[in-house]
C-alpha cells in the first residue's frame, strides 16, 4: 500500500462564520470568549491523508480541505555497457529500460511523481562499473538500479551499492556466485549460469547426442562461469570435453580452431557474450575448410551473429533465458511499440523491460514518506516480489537474489531468424 501524505496550511481565519465579539467590561471575560473562538478555528485546521493501493486505485478522507499535490523527481540507474564491444545490446536493453520508465510516468500509478533514468556506461569493465555504483549510491533522488548487464560489472557495484542500501536488478548477469556473495541488495530475473549450464549441457546430451564438447571462453565472469557450469554437466554425463580460452579482444582464432579441427567434437560450445566474436569464428572455421555443430548461449542472441557471419552460422544452437518473448501473447504489445520505434530488439530487450517493471512496482508500494522513498524498504519490497509482467510468469526470488524456477528456450538459426527448438527445464 502506497502512502502520500498532503500536508495542508490550516484555513485562513476570516471574520465570515465568526460571532463578533463585544468588549464588555469584564475583560477576563472577553480573553476567556476569544481562548474558546481559537480553539475552535484551530480544529478546523485538519491535513488530508491519501492512499494508493496496488493498482493505483486512490481514496481520501473525508475531510474536504484542498491542498495542491506534492510533486516529486526520482531516478532509476540505469547500468550497463552502452559503449564498447556489447554496445548494441547494450543500448537496446537501455532504450527498454527508458520505455519501461516512460510508460509507469504515464500510468500515473504514483500521481505526483516522475521518474527518470540515470544512465551509467560501464563498458562491461568491472572498474567502470564500480565507479558508476559510487556515482549512484551517493546520489539520494536513485532509488534503484537495473543492470549491470555483465557479471564482472554486477560483482565489482554490489558492495557499494549495498552499503547504500540501493536495489540491484540485472537482467543478463548470469554467474552463479553472484548469489553467494551475501549482498543483499543483489537480485536477478535471469536464470543462473547454475540452471542454464547444465541446462545447455542436457541439450547436447540428449537432442544433439553429444559425445565429445570443445568449449571456447573469454576468461571473463560471464562467459567462464557458464562454460564451467557446462563442463561439469557434460564430465558428468560421460561426455568428452577440451577447453580453450580466448581473448574479448581476439579477433584471429586459427590457433584455437586448428585443435578444435584436430579434436572433431560434436559440438563446438562458445559461451561468449559478444555476437560478432562468434559470427568470427564460425567465418574462420569455414575458411578453413571444416565445420562443427557450433552452439551459443543468450549472449550470443542478438541478430549481429547471423548479420556479422555472412551465412556461416546457419544452423548454429543459441539460447534465451526463460521463454522466448515473441512468443508470448503478453509480450506482443512491448515488443510491437519498441519495434516501431527502434526497428530491432536484442538478447535482454524483453528482460530489460520487465526487470524495469519488477523494480518500479516494488517503488510503489513504498511509496514517499516526507518527500523521499527509502532505499532499504525499496530494497526488502523488491525481495519480496511476486510479479508477472510481459514474460508470463512469475518473477520471485530466493533469499539469496536468485530467480526462482526458471529454464531455457534453445534456439537455431535459420537464415535471418532464430527459430526455438525446445524449451530445456532440469528436474
């Protein structure tokens, strides 16, 4: 329940309604008449409460003093890497999050107030990251944050924006130890590299019939995690598995794809977070005259790996975390609006939006108290969540800042398209 208080001027005494008063010759008389006529007045003088429930429905007391209502400017931080190697799906995940804000501004669901978005570009580099975090934690008008975008970012601002008490949401930070860090302010819509892993793995196992996995990796949080989680999964189901690690910044690859020829897996795994680095590799591995089943993971979701590939990626594996969102009716009319605006979506479009969403209703039903909204109860509304939004079904979370539940959709690639295949669930 949302709670804004209107605080009122008493009333302007006035002579209208008010007996004159009659000096007479007992002046104790007089002074005793006019104590009872003050008191009197000052009753009058009452502050109207108004409340908002969950939908924004409003209703006042009965008192019929007007007063103009208080208006109020917050922010919402926005994280993650606008510029840079992810910069495209970085900006759409942004533009997302603007919408999300612009949409709850017109719904009025909190009359008086407006938010805004604070923009802050990390880059994806963990230090950027940190020093964006002390930008918003001591800016009192950020109430939350959405992103970073990147474990190594969300890993370098948790500490910092925990000690300020400010709520975290990412979308796409997928690393499993985030969870285990013991930040409280820590909170993902994302399943964890821990569910999707082993999720990717199962996949290979079962539908591609995988013997023997070459897995590539970035050495970073995002794309090492994923690959361990994986590895474990697929040790574990008896399949073979080489490793190699690349650079973010690589752009020649025939060291790591002449063992990856030498090998002949079943499948090549590249859980790498930047599309156009995998379309790379697909284009080198064709040049050189051999080809493997090759599988992404949600980072390399994004259109920029069929555009970058000039074909060489047809019938690669990606992922999506949750269900695919052009699938669902509910998702339709975001998807419509942000389409005819920015013409394309990418992997955390969807999430962006609805993250945004999760955060601004546990806003609301904080509310402003004396013309702030408490950080640290945003923070426990945001842990308490149960909402339901574009992605059809129901975004909770565990005490720890995890999603709970969740799977994959796999997807592959068919000519300028990612057609889903299955959605992947573990026991």
């Amino acid at each position: 329940m949302v709670e804004y208080r209107q605080f009122l001027t008493p009333d302007v005494f006035t002579d209208e309604g008010v007996h004159a008063v009659k000096v007479s010759k007992n002046l104790v008389a007089v002074l005793a008449l006019l104590m009872v006529v003050g008191l009197a007045l000052t009753a009058c003088g009452d502050t109207t409460t108004t409340t908002a429930d969950a939908t924004g429905t409003t209703a006042a007391s009965t008192d019929t003093t007007a007063a103009p209502t208080e208006e109020y400017t917050f922010k919402i931080g926005g994280a993650g890497p606008f510029t840079g190697d992810l910069a495209k799906i970085g900006t759409d995940a942004l533009q997302a999050v603007q919408m999300a804000v612009d949409d709850f501004n017109a719904s009025g669901a909190m009359p008086g107030v407006t938010f805004t978005v604070e923009v802050g570009d990390d880059g994806a580099d963990p230090a950027k990251a940190a020093t964006i975090a002390e930008k918003f934690a001591s800016d009192e008008s950020v109430v939350g944050v959405v992103g970073p975008m990147t474990s190594g970012a969300v890993q370098a601002a948790l500490p910092i924006l925990s000690d300020a008490n400010v709520a975290l949401i990412t979308q796409s930070a997928t690393n499993v130890n985030l969870s285990t860090l013991g930040f409280s302010s820590f909170h993902r819509i994302c399943p964890s590299d821990g569910v999707q892993g082993p999720s990717i793995a199962k996949f290979m196992i079962d539908d591609l019939k995988a013997e023997s996995v070459f897995i590539i990796d970035d050495g970073e949080a995002y794309a090492k995690g994923l690959a361990d989680q994986a590895e474990e999964a697929l040790t574990a189901g008896g399949v073979t598995v080489k490793r190699a690690q690349i650079a973010g910044s690589d752009k020649d690859f025939a060291t790591v794809l002449t063992q990856v020829k030498e090998m002949n897996p079943t499948v090549l795994f590249v859980p790498l977070p930047n599309p156009p680095q995998a379309a790379a590799i697909a284009k080198q591995m064709k040049s050189m005259g051999f080809q493997v089943q090759m599988m992404g993971a949600d980072g390399t979701h994004d259109g920029e790996l069929m555009t970058a590939a000039g074909g060489a990626t047809e019938g690669m594996y990606s992922t999506v975390l949750g269900p695919l969102p052009e699938t669902l009716d509910s998702a339709k009319p975001f998807l419509d609006k942000y389409i005819a605006k920015y013409q394309v979506t990418s992997a955390f479009t969807a999430q962006s939006y609805e993250a945004t969403n999760v955060l601004l209703e546990a806003i609301k039903s904080v509310g402003v108290v004396d013309g702030k909204i408490d950080r640290a109860a945003v923070n426990a509304a945001l842990s308490a969540s149960n909402y339901t939004g574009i992605l059809g079904f129901p975004i909770a979370f565990t005490p720890e800042g995890d999603l709970v539940g969740g799977g994959i959709t796999v997807l592959q690639v068919k000519g300028s398209d990612f057609v889903p295949v299955k959605m992947v669930t573990l026991p």
